[in-house]
C-alpha cells in the first residue's frame, strides 16, 4: 500500500482496558475480565466533528483525537458483570461468545438483564471467526474445535496442543507458541456442512511467495466512503463522499499458506517485534512495548478499515481511508 493519499485518523481513549469489539454500531469494551460496557459507537462518531482536526504529516497523513472515557459515557447503552474470568469473545449474528477459564459460553446482550448460557465446559484459550462464519476454538491442551451455532453442536477436529490458527477459505493452519506450523487441516464443505478431507503434517507444508495481484487496481470496486477529512479548499465544488474511500486492515498472509496473494488496494500488517503496517517505502511501526494486544474487522462490513490496539491505559483506534 502506497502512503501518498493514505489518511489515518488516530483515536485515543484512556482509561484501563481488557478487550475490545465493534459490532453494528456499538463498541464493546471490556474494562477487565468480567465487566463488559457498551457504548453506541455510531452515535459517539455523528457527534464528533473531525472535519475540524488538523491533518499533520508524519509518516503519513494524520489526525489526532483524544478523549478520556468518561467522555463516552452519554453512549453508555449497559455494563454487563459475569462471574468466570473472560480470555477471548467473538459477536456472531448479534449473540456474543465467549470463552472464560471454565468453558465457553453465549451471551445476549439485547436482554435486559443478559445472563451467560453455557455451551461446553473445557479448557480454551482462543476464538476465531472465519470470513465463512465458522467459529473454531483453539486449546493449547486437546486442540481444535468447532461450534456449529445452526445445529448448536461442538466438534472436535484434532487434538493436537495448538497455541493459534490462520484461515486459508476453509482449511486451519494450526500453529505452535512459536507462530510456526504444527499442521494444516484441509476441509470440503458440501450443503454447509465442513468435512475434515486430510491433515497435513508440517513436513508436507512449505512457505509460499506472496504476490501482488496489481490487476485488482483496474477492477477494484469502490467501497463505502467517509468525510472524515475536510481538506479541500472552500472554492472546490466536489463532493468528499466521491474523493475519499475506506482503505481494508488485514494481516499478512501466513507463509506457509497456498499461493497467498496481496491485494494492492488493502493495507497489510504484520506483527513480529512490534506490529508494521507495511507502507510503499518505509513501515510504520506500532512498537511491541506499545500495547498488549490489538484486532482488525476484517470480516466486518462497516469497520473493516479499522485496527485497535490496547496498552496499559489507552485504547487506540486507527481509521484509515484514500483518496481517489
């Protein structure tokens, strides 16, 4: 991804922070392991007017927000207290799921008073939704499951320790603490349902070459735009509606990947001693002393071009958008 036109508006909120998810217009942050708040995302940015921030150029175009979070507090819809310790969630179809130190559950956070529903008891660490709306579980004990939410049923595919996943469509890279790769299981779905077709040890897996598939310049579709930057002059008559268009966060494909492909109209990061968004010419790098954890919405429809990252004591969030 090329820098020039590149703009990312930079929100910082402080406060102490667990986790955090955007959702269909709510932010969900977790101030610790069991209390959950939920804020109205979309109505806390309509009252923002970024349009009045400064664009500064640093390693690329920027503007700056910060807010402590009692500023959101008008957008407070509920705080949701629960009584096991949360390591990981994912929201899928408006039903929150979660996996706490005693198994994994469903929350409804729509219910007035939302209380847990246990799924299966068991000792998990990890949660991953596919982009084909697959949601695995991974255990560094008995390996990698999958909770089929139509039929309300666990499977268990394998149960060799894992640390860690990477999607390739419908195949799972199973992955050791280390990052490499313990083993791929490679799946055919017939009438949306998976079936485990083979597994491959990581003596058959090899590390591919990433591509650059530049015909996508010519045939990539406009996606949804924003007027989160006002730098035109008063004289220009063009909408920015029609200048500006969101700019897809992803990760970087895992080497050990089939024929992985870079799209030259999304903005890659890689973490390795820190987390690079990888630029044209130099990477802009997000420090590993500089937060703990972070999430991309790839999936996502509207947040897709939003990356989160959290320290200590400030919940970070990039927007990133071009010009045309």
């Amino acid at each position: 991804m090329e820098k020039d036109n590149l703009l990312m508006t930079e929100v910082t909120i402080q406060g102490r922070f667990y986790d955090m998810a955007l959702y269909s217009g709510k932010l969900y942050l977790w101030g610790n392991d069991q209390t959950l708040h939920i804020y109205r995302w979309n109505k806390w940015m309509e009252s923002v007017v970024f349009s009045d921030l400064p664009i500064y150029q640093y390693a690329l175009s920027t503007q700056f927000l910060s807010l402590n979070i009692s500023n959101l507090a008008p957008f407070l819809v509920k705080e949701v207290v629960i009584s096991p310790h949360m390591r990981d969630f994912v929201i899928f179809n408006h039903t929150l799921y979660l996996i706490t130190d005693d198994g994994f559950y469903s929350l409804d956070t729509d219910q007035a008073e939302p209380h847990l529903n246990k799924i299966q008891s068991g000792s998990f660490h990890l949660l991953s939704l596919s982009e084909k709306n697959r949601m695995i579980l991974v255990s560094n004990e008995t390996g990698v499951y999958e909770y089929r939410s139509e039929q309300q049923k666990m499977i268990h595919w394998d149960d060799t320790p894992t640390a860690s996943i990477v999607w390739d469509n419908h195949h799972i890279l199973q992955l050791d603490d280390a990052k490499q790769p313990l083993q791929l299981l490679r799946f055919h779905v017939s009438k949306k349902e998976p079936i485990l077709l083979s597994k491959v040890s990581k003596d058959q897996l090899y590390t591919q070459q990433l591509y650059s598939n530049t015909s996508l310049l010519q045939s990539h579709r406009k996606e949804e735009t924003s007027n989160l930057f006002g730098y035109l002059s008063s004289e220009e008559t063009a909408s920015l509606d029609s200048l500006l268009e969101i700019v897809v966060v992803q990760n970087v494909p895992h080497p050990y990947l089939s024929t992985p492909t870079l799209d030259e109209n999304s903005l890659y990061i890689e973490e390795s001693d820190g987390l690079y968004l990888l630029l044209d010419d130099k990477p802009y790098l997000i420090a590993q002393q500089d937060y703990q954890k972070y999430r991309t919405f790839y999936k996502s429809r509207n947040y897709k071009h939003y990356l989160h990252y959290l320290t200590r004591d400030t919940l970070t969030i990039l927007i990133f958008h071009k010009r045309t």
